[in-house]
C-alpha cells in the first residue's frame, strides 16, 4: 500500500503544470500560467485573472515574457467570449513561497 501512495505521489509531483484552459505549461518558458478566473460580482464584463508565477528574480527579459504570455491569455479570453476591446485596470504581484500575479480586466 505504501509503495502504491508512493509512486502515485510522484506521479502527480513530477507532471507538468496545466492552466485554466487545460493546456500545459513550460513554466520557464511562459514566466506565469492561468490558474483561475474570478468574474466581477457587480461590474459586468470585468475579470481578475489569476496567475501562478515563476519563483526567482524578475529581469527587464522575464517580465517582458510575463506581459506576452499575458496577452496572449487575453486574446484567447477575447476570442471565447467574443470581446472586441480591453482595458487593465490594475496588476500586481504577491508571494514569496508561492508567486501570484493578478491582473484585473474590463472587456467590452
């Protein structure tokens, strides 16, 4: 029985990560992976996005992967849901242990 817990520990360990929409993820490569999708409770149309991070220093070259990964989320979003425009009105990053960078969205 320990054996079995074992091996389906690393298993599910050693995977790679998936993102919201069921893809996975090259977490070095990508800088940051959707992990959920909250809809505003009042304002139609507006989104926070949440995104697990890569651990470590943030370099001028990460963040400029961080901002296409992200806009190549928004462009998905925008083409699911039939968007034509977007603003971002707020980002931020918060962790340490376990980076999360969210970026709150209005779609019109």
């Amino acid at each position: 029985m320990h054996l079995i817990i074992t091996i389906v520990f690393l298993f599910i360990t050693c995977s790679p990560p998936i993102d919201y929409y069921g893809n996975t993820i090259d977490i070095n490569e990508d800088r940051i992976y959707l992990s959920k999708i909250r809809e505003h409770k009042i304002e139609k149309d507006k989104y926070t996005l949440i995104f697990i991070e890569q651990r470590g220093n943030h370099n001028k070259k990460s963040k400029k992967r961080r901002k296409k990964t992200l806009n190549r989320y928004i462009d998905l979003m925008m083409s699911i849901y039939g968007y034509t425009d977007k603003k971002i009105i707020e980002e931020k990053s918060r962790g340490v242990i376990e980076p999360r960078y969210y970026v709150t969205i209005k779609f019109n």
